[in-house]
C-alpha cells in the first residue's frame, strides 16, 4: 500500500498523468460496476430494461470505453433500483478507490433490499421511538401544563410523546 | 529482462511508440488488477491459447492509437502474480496478441529456469 501511495504521489505531480489516471480510473470503475450489478442477468435483458442494445451494454462494461452518456447511466441506475450519485472528487481520494477496487466494493443493494427501507429497520425504529416516549412521558408527568409551555425542552418532549406513541397514549393528558 | 538485461515490455513499448497516455493507462490496468483481479477488467483480459496459459491486457488509452496487448501468464512462482512475458508486435496497424505467444512461452521457460530474469519495475 505505501509503496502505491508513494508511486502515486510522485506520478500525479505531472498534470497529464493525474488526469489520465482519474479517466481512466473512471472508465473502469463503470464498466466493472455495470458488470457486477449485471450479475446473472444477460447483456440483452440489461439492454431490453434501458431501451438499448445488446452490443451497447457491451461497450459499456469495457473499460476502455470512454464514450459513455450521463443518461445512459441514469437508465442504468433505475433498472438496477438504485440511484446515480455524480460528484467532484480531491485526487487523494483517489488512492484508496484504486487500493479497493474489487467486485465485493462495487456491489450495491437494490432499493427492495436496502436496509435503510426494510421492514424490520423500521420495526426497530418504532421501537426506539415508543421507548423514547415512554421515558418523555415519565420526565412531563412531574411536570405542571404551564411548565411545560413555558419551556422549549419540555414542549418539544410532549410533541414527541404525542407523534410517536401507540395505543394507549401516556401523554394523552398532557396535550394542552 | 531479455539477454540484454532489457525489461522486454519496456523495449516493446519504445519500439511500438506508445505515448505516455497509453503507457499510464497501461499502468492503472495493471494496479487495478493487483486491487480486484481480473473481474474488475472486463474488457480488457482475454485468453489468447486454447489452454487459457497466456493472457493480453487490452488497452485503449487513444481513440486512433493501436490496442496495446501485452501478453502474460499466471504465476509462474505462485498463483497470487501475474508476470508480463511480452507485447504484440503490429502488423497493418494491429497489434495481435496471438503472434506473440512463442515468445512469451520462451520467456516463461527463461524465467522458470532462472528467476532472477524478473523484475518488479513500473512502466508508467
């Protein structure tokens, strides 16, 4: 690793190598992505999903092409349910992109699978938040209405109660 | 390195005059095989035997420049490396991988038999 970092870092001073690094970099992190997001799905079944042909998706998953369209992309990123994230990037960042270049880094989860959106994410969620109102509930019950109103904290803790506990609500008589 | 003491792919890269961007390229392909193994190359490794012994690195760094294809083996010391044995030479503009292979197979066999021949030495 160092001895990369170290190799880098003299080549990049030339202004020509550091970009063709970025672009090249770039070209292959595309094509080893299309590819490995492809899975066992077929070139021509990839192409049916974003309206282009077999010999397109092709060239896409070469990493010597360099002719690919920023809508192309965004066609892909819905047909593998994910979302397409561009942005400006430091030359440092560089280094550790290369060192993990591997399939096991380029793979990603389709929305259905995010755990960000799953079931038992917000299950769990939920959970926290009853636990959360609960504990709320206790601190407001020592407290007087006006109190309450008079005190950002504390209305803020009512609000809360009130959003996010089910069933029997504990700060039910707390509502002003 | 040749008889001369020549890294081979260094001499094949002189003759065929690759410019600096095509040699950089080159060099990224070869990092990026170290990080991820040939899967994050598609494209770019094929087989060029029947015996799948010989590979080339296709690389396009040039929309009117040659494909340069430097050909190499796995191992031939451990099956964690790759050792580049020689490039393609160019006829009618083309650089074919297949023409290449009785020397690649010399070096090999160079190199097996004296492994000192090798050198780690970056190319761009």
């Amino acid at each position: 690793v160092n001895e990369l970092v170290d190799e880098l870092r003299e080549s990049f001073k030339d202004e020509d190598v550091r970009y063709t690094y970025a672009e090249g970099f770039l070209n292959a992190f595309i094509a080893a992505q299309i590819k490995t997001l492809r899975g066992d799905m077929s070139q021509q079944e990839l192409a049916d999903l974003v309206g282009t042909k077999q010999s397109g998706i092709s060239r896409l998953e070469n990493v010597n092409y360099s002719a690919w369209k920023v809508e192309t992309l965004r066609k892909l990123a819905r047909a593998f349910h994910l979302r397409l994230r561009i942005s400006f990037e430091e030359f440092g960042t560089l280094i550790p992109d290369i060192e993990n270049f591997n399939t096991a880094n380029l793979s990603r989860r389709r929305f259905e699978d995010d755990p960000a959106f799953g079931e038992e994410s917000q299950m769990e969620k939920a959970k926290e938040r009853e636990t959360m109102a609960a504990q709320y509930s206790t601190v407001l019950r020592a407290r007087t209405k006006e109190q309450i109103e008079g005190d950002a904290m504390l209305r803020h803790m009512r609000d809360y109660v009130c959003r996010y506990t089910s069933g029997v609500n504990p700060g039910a008589d707390l509502v002003a | 390195v040749d008889d001369d003491g020549q890294n081979v792919i260094r001499r094949w890269l002189a003759e065929t005059g690759a410019s600096t961007r095509q040699r950089t390229v080159l060099q990224l392909q070869i990092t990026l095989f170290e990080s991820g193994g040939p899967e994050v190359l598609p494209g770019s490794i094929v087989a060029v035997d029947d015996k799948e012994e010989f590979h080339a690195m296709k690389v396009k760094a040039e929309k009117n420049a040659a494909t340069l294809t430097p050909v190499f083996c796995y191992g031939p010391f451990s099956d964690s490396e790759i050792t580049f044995l020689a490039g393609a030479p160019i006829h009618n503009g083309l650089l074919k991988a297949r023409d290449i292979l009785p020397v690649a197979r010399y070096n090999r066999e160079t190199l097996v038999a004296f492994s000192t021949r090798r050198r780690r030495e970056r190319i761009g």
